[in-house]
C-alpha cells in the first residue's frame, strides 16, 4: 500500500523551486538524483499494463528509475545480496564489528569522499587481518564481510564500517580450524590503535602527495602544518571499535546492512507531514528516527528545503559498491577495482564443516508482498 506521503512527493512540490534557490551550487549528481526520484513510477519513464486472469482487472503501472537514491527502487538488488551473504554463513558464531571515524577526520571525509572511503575499507581490512593473524591473539586467517554507512541516526554524516566476522578462522598452514573464544574475537583497543595509525599515516600520505580538496572552514587545512596541527588531537583520542556478538546472530545484522547496501538513509517511512493551520499551509518534513516521534521540521518554508538537502547530501559516492567480501577489501572506486578470492575463502572454510553441515539460510526480513487484483483478490 502507497504511504500517504513519499519523499517523491515531496521532491516534485518543491524540487523546482529548491534548483532554482541553488542555482550553481548543486552537482550534475545531484541533478540526477533529483530527476529520477521525481520521475520514478510516473508516465515520463513510461510504463506497461498488469492484467488479472481471474476477473479481467487491468491498472498501468509505471517503470521505476532503478536509482540507488530512490526510497522504492532496488528492492530486488539487496534482496540479492541478502541471499548471497547468508548462503556464505557457516555453522559458528560470528560477531559484529563497527568501525568508526573521530569527528576531525569526518569533516575531510566529507570533501573527499572516494579517496577517504576507500582508505577507510583498505585501513579496516588490514587492521582486522593483522590482529586475527597475529599468534598473540587469534592467530588465524578470517574473512570478512563489510558495508560502509556514511550517515548516522541523525541523517548526518557519519561514516562508519560494519562488519560481518566467524568467530574463527584458518590457520597460517591452511590445515585447521582456529575458533575464537566465546562471546570474545579481537582485543577492541588492539585493533582501535593499529587503526588509528594505519589511517593517519595513509591520510598523511594522500595530503603530502597534493590529492586532498578543503573548502569553506577547512581551506586552512591544505598548508601540512595547519594538517598536522589539526590531527594532533586525533593521533592521541581513542578510536572507537565495537566487538560483540549480534544479539539475534548473523542473519539480523545481515537483514540491517541489507536495506542500505542499494539504497540511502531517508526511506518513505521518514516522511511525514504537518497538517494545516490557520493562515499556514502544510509543511513536509524528515522524521530523524522512524521508531520515535522526533522530527526534523524547521520553520515554514525551510522545512521542504531541509528534507530535499538531506537527500542529496547522502549520496552514494560515484562508482562505489561500499562493500566488501572475502580474506581482504574489495572495492570499486575512482574507476579503479581491488579484487580477493572471496569464493574460494568461504569454500575452504565450508570444507572443514562438511558439506551437510550447511544450514538453510533463514528468509530474509525484507520480503516482496504480492500484487493482488482488488476486485478477485487473485
């Protein structure tokens, strides 16, 4: 069933005046984004017929824009991946990684979005493969599976790795299991402080070889002097990792990440409305947190302006798959891939498990309802 607001809508009331209002300061990206959420499901992308052989119902149904920014398009796609990912769970417990970037280092991200991600993917791998395979800790070879989210609860920008990780792996000989202790995988300052130096020194690297941009409050920061002065607090905060097992397992975090992998934070169920008041017309808005009543709706006329803004500012780096699977990163940005052998990681680990120890992947938390005829119900 249709929601009575969609974020569509509110892009086609005041999509025009917003790219009017922003005249020479949006991107043809955004551009883009734009269009194909205002055009999604309507007769500019065309559309086919849908008949129902019981009672003869007809209804035209329009073609989606397949956008990876829309709130109702690529449904299917992380169905997909769902179903991938937890075909590739074996039978032992796993654990939930996050790692996350300070807040000094979020507002370069932001300027330099697809050579920080990519740093981040590159820093996280090597920091979790270093410490599973030092003898100290686990001592073995893992695999991973990661997605990067760039925004947090607050539909700000807030970029952040979540990781998928056995509770175990292989050993350096390839010739037995190493499971993990229970309820504990990697010592979470261990890997927070081989982080925190593996992505300065990168960071450094990239600023000293002239491919970091700085804008607005930043534009001081392309001098090295004012760079390292403005790292120098991050170099001795604490970087924080979480480290537990899911509470539900696997497939539930699987179920999470799945919803964002092919599409952004600001689904249909944030959009909301105020009704009309005297003398006011009604306003739309953002709801920051669907499962709570708080809402993002500043005063009048800034309200739509504010919820278009925080579309498009989310937006998916070009080129950018955001997610990673097997012994290593594998990422596709700047037109450049980084590839592992992910497939044949998982089959070496499923050969120490047997082949009828493989469980049946639980149905996935996003399901497809079918498209029923009003008349028959057929």
């Amino acid at each position: 069933m249709r929601a009575s607001l969609e974020v569509a809508d509110i892009f086609r009331a005041a999509g025009p005046a917003y790219r009017m209002a922003h005249a020479g300061h949006l991107s043809l990206h955004q551009l883009k984004i734009m269009s194909a959420i205002e055009h999604c499901r309507t007769a500019a992308l065309g559309g086919h017929v849908e008949a129902c052989t019981d009672c003869g119902h007809w209804r035209i149904a329009y073609n989606s824009c397949r956008n990876r920014h829309c709130p109702r398009c690529q449904g299917a796609a992380a169905r997909s991946w769902l179903e991938a990912r937890e075909a590739d769970l074996l039978p032992v417990g796993y654990f939930h990684v996050v790692f996350t970037l300070p807040a000094e280092v979020t507002a370069i991200a932001y300027y330099n979005k697809a050579l920080v991600y990519d740093l981040l993917f590159k820093a996280v791998a090597d920091t979790m493969l270093t410490i599973a395979a030092d003898p100290k800790h686990l001592g073995a070879r893992i695999g991973i599976t990661a997605v990067l989210h760039t925004w947090g609860s607050a539909l700000t920008h807030h970029p952040h790795i979540h990781m998928i990780v056995p509770g175990g792996g292989l050993s350096r000989d390839g010739t037995r299991w190493i499971s993990a202790r229970p309820a504990f995988l990697l010592p979470v300052r261990v890997l927070g402080a081989l982080f925190r130096r593996l992505f300065l020194t990168r960071l450094r690297a990239l600023h000293d070889d002239g491919k970091l941009a700085f804008f607005g409050s930043l534009t001081h920061l392309a001098e090295r002097r004012a760079f390292l002065r403005h790292l120098s607090p991050v170099r001795k905060k604490r970087w924080v990792v979480y480290a537990k097992p899911p509470f539900a397992g696997p497939e539930a975090v699987l179920a999470y990440l799945a919803r964002y992998t092919h599409r952004v934070a600001i689904s249909n169920r944030r959009a909301c409305s105020t009704p009309a008041r005297p003398g006011r017309r009604p306003l739309s808005c953002v709801r920051l947190n669907p499962a709570r009543a708080s809402i993002f709706c500043p005063r009048r006329s800034r309200a739509i302006f504010s919820t278009i803004s925080r579309a498009i500012r989310i937006t998916k780096v070009a080129s950018n798959i955001s997610t990673v699977s097997g012994s290593m990163a594998s990422s596709r940005l700047s037109g450049r891939t980084i590839t592992v052998p992910k497939r044949g990681l998982w089959r070496t680990f499923w050969s120490f498990f047997g082949k009828g120890s493989r469980p049946v992947p639980k149905r996935a938390s996003i399901t497809m309802r079918p498209m029923r005829s009003p008349p028959c119900g057929g």
